[in-house]
C-alpha cells in the first residue's frame, strides 16, 4: 500500500498498486488459483485462454508454475512485446487472424478438440475469487478504509473485490470507473441487463470490454456501489500525475481508479480512500 496524498488534496489516498505484480497487472490472482483449483485429470490436459495482454501473461506464469501446458489464443496484431512476454513465462502462442473477438472464437474451439480447460478473463467464479484476494489484503492492510476505487472493464476484477469486502464490512464503499468509451457495465447496470455495445475506443486498452460477464455482471448489480465514467484527458493525466508524483508506472486501464479520485467522480471528500492501481503494461 502506498499513501498518495497528493493525488487528491481532500481525501487520504492509497494506492494498492498491482502493476508491481510479477506480470505487470493483477491478472496472475485470478489465473493462478483457476488453475489451482483444476483436478489432476484437467492439469495433465492443459489450459487454454484468448486475451490481448494482461491475461495471457497471468494464464501463462500460473500454468507453468505448476507443471501445466498452456495454449494462449492472440489476435495476430498483438503487439509483439506481449506476445514475447507470453512466451517467455512458458506458454504456446496461437496467433489468430482477425480481432480479440476471432481469437476467442478459436480458443473455444481448441477447447473443444483438445479437451483443455478453457480460463476465462473475467467471467469464472474461480478467476473472481482470485481477485478478491485483493479485497482481503485492503481489509488487511487498511482496516479503516472507507472507499475503494476500482477499474472495470469486463467486472472481474471489481467483482472479487467488492463481494470480499463487503462480505466483511459492508460499510465500505466501493466504485468502479470505466473509460467513457467503453462504459459497458455503466449502461448494463443503468439498463439493469446485460448489454454489449456496438464498439470500444479507449487508450485503456485493458478496459476496452464490450460486454460485461454474467456472473460479473450480477455481482456488481448486488455489491457496487456506483460506476462512473472517466474522460481520455482524464485518464492520461493520472498517468501522468503517478510518474511525476508517485514514480508509479500505470497503463491506462490502471490509471482509471486514480483519474476517478482526481477529477472528484466518486464521492471521496475527507474519507480514508484506495485506488487500486490494475496494472503497469
């Protein structure tokens, strides 16, 4: 944890900063307990995942520390230092042409052929509880927090965290912050359905999601407080504002929840605050 007062002047801010995790992001919580929690059976066939970045390095260091194959599906323009990146943590690369979308499309049907374990980004109650883990350790660290600002794309993430924390104080707060261009769980929630919008545009690559999960989704409807929406300019200047501040590295995605607190888009005014900081890639 660490304190960030100068992120904004009227709230006590910390930053839980996952982009110092091994792989750059949180993702490796999720990925590494899924496959913990495989039967023997399923670890000797394999894992597969379909992910543009930080998934697929999370897939790629949990499979191979325990001893377990893992295929990861990328759309052939990934950019080339994530697709080295998976490589070098262990796991085989399946370029696919097109987008994410083809990519995913393909990991299912190698699933289908191969028999592997398919280990979803988001949308799988193991990957959740992984997650959460991160919700634990806030509780831990902080006992006296008050709000809790985290970064939404397809709701993993915000999910594991605020079914922890609000399983064991449900006085905390805890929002979410998606990228303007991306707002899929704003307008599901707001819509109170699951929708997919039509198309996404954010320098927040990691939260460019069109549609929220399902279990996401639900939980997020039951254990959210609020969502908000951050602008391009916004996001970029929190950037900006954790190098010359904190000499923190965040990609954009991981930026959102620091953007949200500087730009007074949650309701944090004299409260005891985290933003937890997603990842670095």
């Amino acid at each position: 944890m660490v304190h960030t007062p100068r992120i904004n002047p009227e709230s006590d801010v910390y930053l839980k900063p996952e982009c110092l995790q091994k792989t750059g992001s949180f993702k490796i919580r999720g990925a590494y307990y899924k496959i913990s929690q495989l039967t023997d059976e399923e670890k000797a066939k394999g894992v597969i995942a379909c992910s543009a970045g930080n998934h697929a390095q999370g897939v790629a260091l949990g499979a191979t520390a325990m001893g377990v194959k893992s295929l990861i599906c990328l759309p052939e323009g990934a950019p080339i230092s994530k697709v080295e990146a998976t490589k070098r943590l262990g796991a085989e690369v399946c370029l696919v042409p097109g987008v994410y979308d083809d990519a995913y499309q393909k990991a299912l049907e190698l699933r289908d052929e191969h028999g592997y374990t398919f280990v979803h980004p988001f949308d799988d109650e193991n990957v959740i509880a992984g997650q959460g883990t991160i919700g634990l350790e806030i509780l831990d660290q902080l006992p006296d927090v008050e709000a809790v600002v985290v970064p939404v794309g397809g709701g993993g993430l915000i999910s594991g965290v605020a079914f922890a924390i609000k399983s064991l104080n449900p006085n905390v707060k805890v929002y979410g912050v998606q990228a303007e261009g991306a707002a899929s769980m704003v307008q599901s929630l707001h819509d109170h359905k699951q929708e997919k919008l039509p198309s996404v545009a954010t320098v927040a690559d990691g939260i460019a999601v069109k549609e929220p999960g399902k279990i996401t989704f639900e939980t997020c409807s039951n254990y959210v407080d609020e969502i908000v929406t951050v602008s391009e300019d916004e996001i970029c200047a929190a950037i900006l504002k954790l190098i010359e501040s904190e000499k923190m590295v965040a990609e954009g995605a991981g930026a959102a929840s620091v953007a949200a607190v500087m730009y007074n888009k949650v309701p944090v005014k004299g409260k005891k605050t985290i933003c937890v900081v997603s990842g670095g890639n």
